[in-house]
C-alpha cells in the first residue's frame, strides 16, 4: 500500500545559480494508517477482511523520513540491505536535502541505480552536514560517478564516499578491451572523488572554488545582480579583486560596464523613491496644516457656541424668575379677589338682615298706629 505513493513524487532537473543540478519534488508524507482504511474499504466492500502487512526494510524507512520531517535530531541514516530501489531513495531524498543533524547516510546492499544516485547527489548538493556516505554493493554506473563528481563540485562537507562493490568497478577476465577502459576510467574518477573531497578541507581551495563560481555567476546579468545583492548584505560596495584579476580584459570591462549601469539604475530609482516620499511628505504636510486650520476653526465655533450657550441659559434662568415672579403676583391677585368675594357675600348677609329688621320695624310701626 505504501509503494503506491511513491508513484505521486514528482521529480525534475533544472539548472540553478547556486548548483548545476536541482531536484524539487512534491513532498508527499506516508499517510498513517493507510493499511488500516485500505482494509476497511475492502471488508466494506467484500464482507471479508485483508491481513496488510509492511516489511520492516521499508517500515524503517518511513520512520526514517518521519523523523527527518519532523527535524527529530537523528545523527546517522542506516538502511543497509533494506531492498531499497530508486523509487524508495527518491522518498527519503525528500527529507535528507533540508536535514541538519545527520552526519552519515549508509545505504549499503540495496538496489540503488545511477537513477537514485543522482537523486542523492541532488539532494545533497543542499546539505551541510553529511560527511559520510556508503553506498557499497548497490547498482552504480558510470553516469552515477559523474553525478557524485558535480555534486562534489558543490558540496565542501563530504569526507567520504564508500563505492566498493558496484558494477562500475567489477572487472573479469574475461571483459573485453572497452570494459576494462570503462572501469579504469571510472577508476580515475573515484579517485577524482576522493581528491576533491581532501581538497574541500583546504582553505585555500575552497576559497578558490568560490572565486571560481562567482568569476561565472558575474558573467551573466541576472547572476551579476544577486551577486551584488549579497556583496550588499556583506556591507561591500565593489566587486572583489579576485573576482575582476579572474576575467579577461574584455569581460572584466563588460561586467564593469554592467555594473555602473547596475549602479546608475539603482541611484535613478532611489532618486525616484525619495521624489515621491518628499512629495508624500509634502502632501502630508500640506493636510496636516488644513488639518490644523480646520480645528482652529472648529475651536472658533466651539467657544462662539459655547457663549451662546451661555446667554441662552442666562436668559432661560432670567425667564424662571420673571415666569416665578408672575406666578406668586397671581396667588396674590387670587387671594385679593377671594378675599372680596368674601366681603361682598358677608356686606350682602348685612344688607338682607337690615332690610330684614327694616320690615319687622315696619311692621311693629303699623301695630302700634
């Protein structure tokens, strides 16, 4: 079940600045708990269960990329006479290109070809850390030695690759003239490994290789540009002299023709970046004082509406008082006139109680005539 994934890796060559051979694939992590959805799906289907088993050889290797993924601090890869074919190599290169941690990668006995060679060469043109790599007793060819050569081009922490055991070194008797030119010119190029592989110890050297690689990286524009970025992030403004004393003549004056365009066309674009930050700055200054002004004016209305704010609660209290003053000039009219009500009922009850004791006078006045 998990053979099958392998068939979703996808992998390409293509050339990069920084190495002659990159390898990008999609990352695909071994699903956990596959065998156990596969037979379910089957019993679902069937009504009959499936005993899945994975080999130990390839269970280690999915451990292996598991811990790799998960960047677990694993030290030595030991997958010797694990059956491990080019597919499963391209899995583990999957995680042994970004690995930090792992010093030594043994792969011996297996069934690696020049094709997962050149997927471990790949991968290791991006690792820092491998020291060691056996690949004994396998499948290695010719084109397999020349890829571990590029790399070594590229990769300065290899001190040692075990090649013992492979078709590219297996001689007889009875191997005609071509073949025995073969092994001895394969012969040649191990030993052409094991040399470039003493002299990435020297200093000297390794100092030279980089001379080297930026001499044809400052040949073509774009290499040229992402050279004088990273002089830049160095704090240098010039190329090294190293670099320029490598060039011919005619180069050296075309890279320097390059380069003041190079420099011309950033001061121009600076210039233009400071032009518009001045005249966002202006703008902004320019909105900050109607800003400003606009708030003077506000604080203008604020306080006249604050005054008239002010006089109309003067007025409303002034209005209180008079509407008070109204009020108690009523209950005293109110009570002038109650009062005369009443003095005109009791002079009324007066006038019926003399008119009354006008008529009895009257009438005692006749009694008595």
């Amino acid at each position: 079940m998990r053979g099958s994934l392998y068939a979703s890796g996808r992998v390409s060559w293509t050339a990069d600045r920084d190495r002659p051979i990159e390898i990008f694939r999609a990352t695909i992590p071994y699903p956990g708990g596959a065998e156990c959805r596969a037979n379910n799906a089957v019993a679902a289907l069937t009504g009959e269960s499936l005993e899945l088993n994975i080999r130990k050889d390839k269970l280690d290797l999915y451990n292996t990329v598991e811990c790799l993924l998960n960047e677990e601090p694993l030290q030595e890869i030991d997958l010797r006479q694990h059956n491990l074919g080019d597919d499963d190599v391209d899995y583990l290169c999957t995680a042994l290109g970004q690995a930090t941690t792992v010093t030594s990668v043994l792969l011996d006995d297996n069934l690696i070809t020049d094709k997962g060679i050149r997927t471990i060469a790949s991968s290791l043109t991006r690792n820092a850390s491998v020291t060691t790599l056996s690949i004994q007793n396998n499948k290695v060819n010719t084109a397999g030695l020349e890829a571990l050569s590029l790399m070594l081009e590229y990769n300065t922490t290899l001190r040692t690759i075990e090649l013992d055991g492979n078709p590219a070194f297996a001689s007889s008797v009875l191997d005609d003239l071509w073949q025995q030119q073969k092994i001895k010119e394969n012969e040649a190029v191990r030993t052409s490994l094991i040399k470039l592989m003493e002299d990435h110890q020297d200093t000297g050297f390794q100092e030279g290789q980089k001379t080297l690689r930026h001499v044809e990286q400052v040949k073509s524009d774009v290499g040229l540009e992402r050279y004088l970025q990273e002089l830049e992030e160095l704090g240098q403004t010039e190329l090294p002299a190293e670099v320029l004393n490598s060039l011919s003549v005619e180069e050296r004056e075309d890279v320097e023709a390059k380069v003041q365009l190079l420099r011309q066309y950033e001061h121009d674009m600076l210039g233009g970046v400071l032009k518009e930050v001045s005249q966002q700055e202006l703008e902004s200054h320019n909105k900050c004082k109607s800003a400003t002004e606009l708030s003077a004016a506000n604080n203008v209305l604020l306080e006249s509406a604050g005054a008239r704010v002010a006089a109309l609660k003067a007025e409303l209290h002034a209005a209180m008082l008079d509407e008070e003053f109204v009020l108690e000039q009523q209950v005293m009219v109110e009570r002038m006139a109650s009062d005369a009500k009443n003095s005109e009922y009791a002079l009324g009850v007066a006038r019926q109680g003399a008119l009354a004791k006008q008529d009895r006078i009257a009438k005692q006045l006749q009694v008595a005539e």
